[in-house]
C-alpha cells in the first residue's frame, strides 16, 4: 500500500527542528566481504536487464518513486535531500526482509557491499533521475485539474512538508515487503 508506505517515511520525520543534520553513513564499503549470490531483496549496482528485473531494485525504483516529488519540490533543501535519501537506503537495510548495497567487482564476479557513503550518492542521483520529465509531467496533470474544476492542489501530486521539517531514520510497521523490525 504505498500510501502507508509513504506516511511511514514522512511520520518518521521531526517537526520540532529547525536544522536538518547531515546523516551519518554507519556501513562501510566491503563490509561482509565477497558475496557470491545476491539475496533477493539486495539492490545491485550496474545496468542491464538482470540488475533492472532483480526484486531488490523493484523495490528501492517503488521507494525512490515514492519519495520523488518530494525531493524535487521547491521548498526541500539540500540536507532535507540528503536525508530524504538516507531514509531510503535505512528503509532498505532496516525492513523485515533487509537489503544490502551491492556491487559486482569484474575482475571475480563477486559482489561487496558499496556502503551507506555510495548508496546516499546512489539514492540521490536516482531521485534526480528524469526529473524534468517528471515535474513536467506533474505540472500537466495539475494543469489538466484546473481545467476540469476539480480543486486539486498541487499538494496532491507531492508529499510536501512545512519548510522547517526535518528528516529521520522512518519506524515502519506491517508494510508490504519493505517493513521494519
């Protein structure tokens, strides 16, 4: 149910703070050495059909989705990004059926863990991936609200937060394949 999904994320967030804190990455990269199979709910890091169709990446494409519009909106600043980001990487590593970061070394095939560092990078640039499509696709669907006298705000088509919000870890429970413990 994505808008449980959703509310978890933004529940998890502090309305109290002023400053949002930079997130402090916990795993290192290599962490757990070689891994010669992927778990299912792990997020590969490459391109190709394989790293594309793998579940884990199913996932983490639904969550960044999810939290899209958000990241893109007006008012969300840079450490509110990079903690949007985190979010996502620790609903990851964080849920009943948890997920690593993984990269496959060419040289051995085997795959390492990339780390919280790469993964908050990882998570960024998949957040800003086709935004300009994205907003303008936002904008038509507003655009075509309007036009039809229903009194959609464009609040409907993002998840936006008071400009002072702050972002944290998110507690989720008895969610659909991505729950916290």
């Amino acid at each position: 149910n994505r808008t449980a999904i959703e509310e978890a994320i933004m529940t998890a967030s502090s309305r109290t703070m002023n400053r949002v804190e930079k997130p402090k990455p916990s795993v290192a990269a290599r962490r757990g050495g070689a891994i010669s199979v992927p778990e299912p709910m792990d997020v590969l890091s490459g391109r190709g059909g394989a790293v594309n169709s793998h579940e884990g990446n199913k996932r983490y494409r639904e969550l960044v989705n999810l939290m899209k519009a958000e990241y893109l909106s007006d008012t969300t600043r840079k450490n509110q990004k990079t903690q949007i980001a985190a979010n996502i990487v620790w609903t990851i590593r964080n849920s009943k059926l948890p997920g690593r970061f993984l990269k496959q070394d060419p040289e051995t095939n085997m795959w390492y863990e990339i780390g919280d560092k790469a993964a908050f990078r990882k998570t960024g640039q998949a957040l800003r991936e086709n935004s300009a499509d994205f907003l303008r696709s936002r904008e038509k669907k507003v655009a075509a609200s309007h036009e039809t006298g229903l009194a959609v705000s464009l609040a409907s088509y993002h998840y936006c937060f008071p400009p002072q919000q702050t972002y944290m870890k998110p507690q989720l429970s008895n969610l659909s394949g991505i729950d916290a413990n």
